[in-house]
C-alpha cells in the first residue's frame, strides 16, 4: 500500500503548513535546532517534514496527527523518532 501524497508549504518563519492527500492539514512549527537533529546534510526543511510525516502516516491515520504541533513533539507519543529519523 501507497503511503498518501504529503505536501509541505513554507509558513514564514519555523512554521510549516502540511497536507495530507488533500484530507488533512496541519501547522507543524520546526525550530532550526530541531530540525538540524533530523535532517540530512543540506536536506531542505520541507523534504525533513515530508520524512517526519511518513513516518507518523506508517504509525497512524492523517486523522490521527494533532493539527497543530512542535517537531519535536512527534518524540514524546513516538519515542522512536528521533532514531528513525537520523541522518543516514
């Protein structure tokens, strides 16, 4: 099974706008500092959240992620995230 289409949008500033296969959207706030935990060397910030959103869409439905949320937030349901999501 296809994972649905994610597409993220510069907000201004750490702010993200996400949507997911046109059900769900979501404002995702991404401090550089956060960011640069997750993202490989020069990976642009929405390709990083593209990334952090396949991983939530293997763990729950677009439903299911919070509207609004901190990057760093996905580590405190998903403990596992920051693991996942290093650089390779």
């Amino acid at each position: 099974m296809s994972s649905p289409a994610v597409t993220v949008t510069a907000g201004g500033g750490d702010v993200y706008t996400v949507r997911v296969a046109g059900r769900t959207e979501h404002r995702v706030t991404a401090r550089p500092e956060m960011l640069g935990r997750v993202a490989a060397e020069g990976e642009p910030p929405e390709r990083t959240l593209r990334r952090a959103f396949e991983f939530l869409l293997e763990r729950e439905p677009p439903e299911a992620i919070l509207r609004s949320f901190a990057l760093e937030d996905i580590a405190r349901y998903f403990p596992e995230f920051w693991t996942a999501m290093a650089p390779r």
